[in-house]
C-alpha cells in the first residue's frame, strides 16, 4: 500500500510541478490524537489570506477577481488567452500572490489587458468593483508596477519592494531609526524580543510612526480570530500539560501581540519533546521584508515518524563505536562521543509561507538569545523527501543520467532509503565527530572553513553507510544497498549538479563544492591507481553514445580512498592546516569543466523538468455518529490542486 496508490504528476504548469504527500503516520494515530492534528490543522489553514496581504496589498483583491472570473464570467473557456489565463490564475495560487515565490519577480500573464478586461465585463455581479478592477488591471499588467516583492538593491529598499509591511509614505531610513531606537532600550539588553516581528509600521495623521499589530483585534483580526478559535479546540485534545501551557501562551500572544510572550511560548516549545504531534503556527521567517524584521505567517502540524527517529537514536546510542573505529589518526578523535537525535517527522498540513512551495527541513526558533540559552529543534520531513524522491523516478531525469538499467534500478530500489540513512550520518554523527587539538583556533580555515566542514561530515557518513556495522544495525535493506547512495553521490558531485550553475560560472556555494571535491578527488585516485596498477579504475567518466556517463567498477576500492580522505580532512582541521584546506578546496572543489557543463545543461534542458516543486494537502474530515460524536477523522488524498484553492478560498477567507 505505499506508493500506487495515487500517480505523483499530478499537474505541471508554468515552471511549477504539483506532488501530493502521504501521512501514513496519521493512521495509526489514537482518535484524540488526530482530533489534536485536525484542529491545528485547520489553525494551520486559517492564516491563509495574512500572508496574501502580506506579500503585496493587492493580492486578495487579485485572488478574488480571478476566480469571480473563473467560476462566473461568461467568457469563452476555450482558446489562447483562456488557457494563458488558467497558467496565471495557477501561478498566482501558487505563489501566494502575483510574485514569483522563489525570484520575487512579478511574473506577467500571457493574455492581454483588453482579454481580461472583457472578461470581467462578462460577470454579471463582479465581487470586485469596477473602480477597484480600473486598478487592478495595470497591477497585473504592466511590468513596471510592483516589479519585485522584495528587493535587495535601490536608494530605498521599502519603496522599491512590493511587500506589504510598511506603510504608506515610511521610508527605509525612518524605519531603520525607529527600530534602532527599540533595541537600544530594551528591558532586558541580552534578551532583546524580536523587535517589529508582528506588526506592520505605520504613520498616523501628524506623519508620526507607530506599529500596527497583528492581533484578535488588531491587524489580521478576523483571520488571528479564526486560528484562536480552532487552537482553543486543539487545547482540549492535547497530548500533554506542557502542549497544553503552549497553545494557551500562543493564544495569549496572539490576543495581546505581546512579544514578550512570544518569547515564552518559544522557550515552552522547544522543551515539548515528548508528544507525537508537534506544529507551527505563527509570524516566523523574515525572507519577505527586506530588511529582515517583519515575519511572514506560516502554519504547519507535523507528526512524529517513530520508525525513522529510532533510526537516528540508534546512530547516537552507537557514536562512540563510530568514533573509535573510523580512520581517522587516534590524536584526532574525541575520547567521549555523544550523537545527537534528530527527529523526523511527516509533515500533516502545510499552511501559509510553507503552502505549496516547503521546506524540507526546518529548525526553529529564529530567535538569538532563545536558540543561545534553551536551543532549537530540528526536524526532517520525511514525507515531503518521499514525495521529491517519488517524483524523480518517473520524471527522466535519472534514467537520462543513469544509462544502465541495473545501476538505475539499484538507485529506484534503495537511493531514498540511503540518502536519508546518508544525512541521519551526517548530521547525527559527522558533525559531531573528531577533536581540535589544543591551541588550534576553531576559525583557522577561514573562508574554506564551511567546506571542509561539510567535506567532512559526508566523508564521516559515505565511510559508514558502506560498513557492515549498518546492517548489523538493521538500518539498510540488504548489505550491497549502500552502492546506490555511492553512485547517486558521485553521479551528483560529477556532474547533476552542474545543472544549478549558470554557464560560466564556478562553483561557490560550501555544499556544492564539498560534493565536487570528494567526487573529483576520488576519480583522480581511481585513475592514478588504475596506471600505476595497469588495472581498470575503481570511478571513471566514460562516453556512451557521445554522452558522458559515470561508470563505478570497484566500489569497495572506492570506499577506501573515502576513508583515506577522511583521514586527511580531519587532520586539517584539527591542526587548523589552512594551506592544504585551500589548496584541496581550490584544486577539487570549484572549477567547472566547461565542455562537460555545456553538456550537462543541454541533456537538463531536453528533460523540460518543472524547476519548482510543491505540495497539495491531504484533506480531514470529522466523521460523527448520528448523535454528532465524533468517531474518526478520515484522511482524503482526492482533490486537485484547483479544487483544493477553490475550497481555500471559500473556507479560509
Ligand atoms: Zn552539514
């Protein structure tokens, strides 16, 4: 029952491709527990239209007269301009608004202004006025209204953002000050609230600033109103006193926008480790404003995956036997090793600036000294990597890549699997792994610090998901499943993720170069070996058909330089050796060939992959008796993405 249930391709427009995730860890889920999930969920759906206003003060007004026209004007549903304006209606659904989610840009319809306005003029009552609509139209339109949601260059960053977190007429300079202003006279200096996170600066009559807050009966009332009602529900279902204390601060913070309470509601959160359900809902990131203070709305509920959290609780019951029994020089390793736990989870909604477009990971809170004094949580979301994972098995990508059926099968069979166990390794244990020696400045490596710290947290896990001691663990299918992840690694740091950088380009981000420096490294020694032993190489780039492909002949070899190269990133971060960081990262690490590049983007272009990924939600129901008791809530996987953003936007609005 776990992957046919559904086709994943359920729609592409634009440069977008819709998946739907599954929640099979709701199921198994006791009624109390899902009526928890159930009304946070609806909590999570209900700040839907804050971050619509909060993306550009138009876009409700946009939202409505699309679909008005969609459902009630009677212009023809046939032809060019009709099938242009599906693809803008879609784009706007997606993106929250009329700017791209992911650029910011203004995307632009492919209909003309005459089409829509005719097409307006064909409903016979319009939602929207005819002087609204006289504004709307050149909003749409014309590419030099609102260019950008939000800009990082210009005289002035607000004028020149369409974001919607600052008044009329405040500028950059002003609202700088005034913040400023609030920092330095904080109560408490060391503990400074997230100054101007909730509210949206403003100038009264006489020009003077002053902050409208987000609250029940503020800003956003009607909708902060509405997520109120359905936390007090969820308060009743929960799982524990401590998830009890948190709902009640949040409803307390979002009737008084008190920022102080906030605070305390974060710190109650971060201690809740022990419920099943776990959930966000709230003003949280700051990508939308450009000078990072205002936060956007987001809302999720995620569920705990007890499988795959076991999975890394048994990485860090093991650290220490990583610890003794990797390659690395003894001087170079920690006496006490403790791993760290990484909870996964599956995501159950996602709602507001997490809605369709999400992350995959997400690790709160976003404050400085809470995260300094009580920490932060992390989690993986399972779910959704599925769902990704799902989507490129069917979409050519890796049969493009992966020339031979059988390698490609061993990677459709087991890369999901591996890649997970893969960042488990990484981040429960690679990181954690290996000491400084005394006297060495944490910060020796400078600008190639990042690298070879990401260098050597894949080292630490491609050395160990090959070790017997996995499935010894039971944490892999078969014992040969680890040459998936190998291959989908090499393939990756090789060549696939050149289709991220633009002709011309090197490569610069610390990731990015840790993969090309592991992979090319280890080609190098596959040829060098492969001379000096008039053998074939371990790794090589061969051409079949004109196209270069990967080939791996001798995986456990392969293995071997991985441990070799641990080793040796190890000691050049314990010893702080910043020439030999800078000499691996710059000969390994950063140039791109550019013939094989030109290749690689061409055979990426043939593929007309969507760029862009997002979600469409499950959708809960309470099943009641006929006395009205509820007895399940039911789970449905059956709506479109346009059924599902009509339904929004007739029962969240
Ligand atoms: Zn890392």
């Amino acid at each position: 029952m776990r992957n046919d249930l559904f086709t994943y391709e359920d729609l592409r427009f634009a440069d977008i491709q819709l998946l739907r995730y599954r929640v099979p860890a709701f199921e198994g889920l006791p009624l109390r527990q899902k009526q928890y999930v159930y009304h946070l969920a609806e909590a999570a759906l209900s700040g839907r239209d804050i971050l619509w206003d909060q993306n550009c003060r138009h876009n409700l007004d946009i939202r409505h007269l699309l679909e008005d026209i969609l459902l009630h004007s009677a212009i023809a549903h046939e032809g060019k301009d009709w099938d242009a304006f599906l693809t803008y209606l879609r784009q706007v659904w997606f993106a929250n608004g009329i700017h791209h989610h992911y650029s910011t840009d203004k995307f632009l319809p492919a209909f003309s202004a005459d089409w829509l306005s005719e097409a307006y003029c064909l409903i016979p009552e319009p939602v929207v006025a005819g002087e609204r609509f006289a504004e709307l139209l050149p909003v749409i339109t014309d590419p030099s209204i609102m260019p950008k949601r939000v800009c990082q260059s210009g005289e002035d960053l607000i004028a020149s953002s369409a974001c919607n977190y600052y008044g009329e007429g405040v500028t950059q300079q002003e609202a700088e000050r005034f913040y400023a202003a609030k920092k330095a006279s904080a109560p408490v200096p060391d503990q400074p609230v997230m100054y101007g996170m909730n509210s949206r600066l403003e100038k009264d009559a006489e020009g003077n600033l002053y902050e409208n807050t987000y609250s029940s009966g503020g800003l956003y009332g009607r909708q902060i109103g509405r997520i109120c009602q359905h936390l007090e529900k969820a308060m009743e279902f929960a799982e524990n006193d401590r998830q009890r204390e948190i709902v009640s601060l949040l409803l307390q913070f979002y009737r008084t926008g008190s920022l102080e309470t906030f605070d305390q509601y974060t710190i109650q959160w971060i201690a809740e480790t022990e419920g099943m359900v776990d959930f966000v809902n709230g003003f949280t990131e700051v990508y939308g404003d450009p000078l990072g203070l205002k936060a956007s709305w987001e809302g999720y509920v995620n569920i705990l995956d007890r499988e795959a959290t076991l999975r890394t609780e048994i990485l860090s019951r093991n650290a220490q036997w990583f610890e003794d029994n990797s390659p690395v020089d003894p001087r170079f390793k920690k006496k006490e090793c403790k791993g760290v736990t990484a909870r996964v989870v599956q995501a159950a909604i996602l709602g507001g600036d997490l809605y369709p477009s999400s992350a995959i990971g997400i690790n709160l809170p976003n404050s400085n000294w809470v995260r300094s004094v009580y920490g932060s949580k992390s989690v993986t979301i399972g779910n959704l990597t599925e769902a990704y994972d799902q989507a490129a098995k069917g979409n050519g990508f890796r049969k493009e890549f992966i020339p031979d059926d059988k390698v490609l099968d061993m990677v459709n069979r087991y890369a999901h699997e591996l890649d997970d166990l893969h960042t488990d390794l990484h981040e429960c244990l690679g990181h954690g792994s290996g000491q400084i020696l005394p006297g060495v400045d944490a910060d020796a490596l400078g600008v190639h610090g990042s690298t070879i710290e990401e260098t050597r947290a894949d080292l630490f896990a491609l050395y160990y998901i090959a070790d017997h001691k996995m499935h010894e663990l039971g944490l892999t299918p078969t014992p040969e499943a680890w040459k998936s992840n190998y291959y989908t690694y090499m393939l990756n740091g090789l060549m696939t993720q050149l289709v991220r950088i633009e002709p011309g380009r090197q490569i610069e981000e610390a990731h990015m170069r840790n993969r090309a420096l592991i992979a090319h490294w280890c080609l190098e020694q596959s040829s060098y070996w492969a001379k000096v032993f008039g053998t074939i190489p371990a790794m090589e780039l061969a051409k079949r058909e004109g196209k270069t492909v990967l080939e791996i002949h001798d995986y456990p070899t392969l293995r071997q330089f991985i441990g070799q190269l641990l080793a040796e990133i190890q000691r050049i971060k314990s010893e702080g050796d910043t020439l030999a960081a800078k000499h691996l990262v710059e000969k390994y690490g950063v140039e791109v060939d550019s013939a094989l590049h030109q290749e690689v983007l061409q055979r990426y272009k043939a593929l007309d992959l969507a760029p862009y990924k997002g979600f469409i939600n499950p959708r809960y129901t309470l099943v009641t008796d006929t006395e009205g008791t509820v007895t399940d809530v039911s789970i449905a996987y059956d709506e479109t993405f346009d059924q599902q953003m009509l339904r929004y936007g007739r029962e969240y609005n």
